[in-house]
C-alpha cells in the first residue's frame, strides 16, 4: 500500500470550529469559502454548525484550557443559571397564553 496516497485524519482545534461557525452564522460567508479557507470539506463545516447549534451536544466546547475545579465550577454554575433563564422563558410564555385566554373570555 502506498503510504503517500493514503489520507491522514488531522484533528481540527476547537478555535478553528468556532471561528468557521461564527463566519457562517455570524458574518454570513458562504460555507464553501470557509471550507476552503481551512481546508476543510463542505461537510465538515456542516458538521460543526449542526454540533454548535446541539443544545445537547458541545463539543465546541472544549474551548476553555485547562481543567481546573474553578472552571469546573464556574461552567456547572452557568449551565444552572442557563436552566434557570430557559424555566423562566417558559414560564411566561405560559403566562401570556393564560392571560390571552382570560382576555378572551371576559
């Protein structure tokens, strides 16, 4: 087997994920130039917008160096503070309907 030929699979940095996301969901560039931009496959692009916009999967989110029980802390202490905003959003979405139907049946 040709060992020149063969393709090698390179990991790509959480920060060049990140930077080809924001380009195309941010500044609106087309994900082909972006691809192109870090030679990368169209795909691939396509993978790591799909994985950025997972609320349950957050592999771009390994962005953060280190692993220390501060950030630990600090990240769990976000995501709580995330839940919390998300409960209350829908909370008063319920509120509002519940309002309309009262209105509605005065």
């Amino acid at each position: 087997m040709n060992l020149e030929n063969k393709k090698t699979h390179r990991q790509s940095h959480p920060k060049h994920k990140l930077y080809a996301v924001k380009e195309v969901l941010e500044n609106n560039r087309h994900k082909k130039e972006v691809a192109a931009e870090l030679g990368v496959s169209l795909g691939t692009i396509i993978n790591w917008i799909k994985q950025y916009e997972s609320p349950e999967i957050k592999p771009l989110q390994p962005l953060i160096v280190g692993d220390t029980p501060e950030l630990k802390n600090e990240l769990k202490r976000l995501r709580d503070i995330e839940k919390q905003y998300k409960d209350q959003q829908l909370e008063i979405e319920i509120l509002k309907k519940f309002l309309a139907f009262l209105k509605e049946n005065e």
